[in-house]
C-alpha cells in the first residue's frame, strides 16, 4: 500500500494556507507515489508536523523552523522513492 502523509497544522495560527500549499507541492511531485494526503487541524495551538504513516517526518517546535519545500520534498523522496530524482530541487544553486 502506498503511504498516506498528514500534515497537522494549528488553525489559530492561520497555517492551513501554508499546510495546503505544502500538500499541493507533494501531491504534484509524488502523485503516483502517495496514497494521498491528510490536512488536520490540530487541538495544540502552534503544531506543525508532518508524518509519513504515522511516522514523524518534521516538527516546527523541535526544528524551531518551518521546513523548506524543496528540503520537504526529499525528505518525502528519501521514504516513499529512494532514488527518484527530483529535478533542480536535487541540484545545488549555481555560483555567479
């Protein structure tokens, strides 16, 4: 069965634009690999987390951070597709 990704967000907060942004980046990037993803609203004000099957992936309060999408993307890759490229998220910024 493919993974199912939750992404619980503190709506007191106003992180639900924020959460959804970040479910729409996974969805287009891993669509045949997700089994989908779950938006919650969560009970604990200032909760940011991310989990893969119960998994947790990231937590705001322990990173201190929001994660970047670009290092969301391959710690999601790192899981569900190991060896997936992920284009010029992958790369390294070019020096001027």
């Amino acid at each position: 069965m493919k993974p199912l990704i939750t992404i619980e967000y503190c709506p007191k907060c106003h992180w639900l634009l924020r959460a959804a942004y970040m479910a729409q980046e996974l969805l287009t990037t891993f669509e045949e690999d997700l089994q989908g993803i779950t938006l919650k609203p969560s009970e604990v004000s200032g909760r940011y987390t991310i989990s893969i099957d119960d998994n947790m992936l990231f937590d705001r309060k322990r990173e201190g951070r929001f994660p970047e999408i670009k290092e969301l993307k391959q710690l999601v890759r790192d899981i569900v597709h190991p060896g997936k490229s992920l284009g010029h998220s992958d790369n390294a910024p070019k020096k001027v």
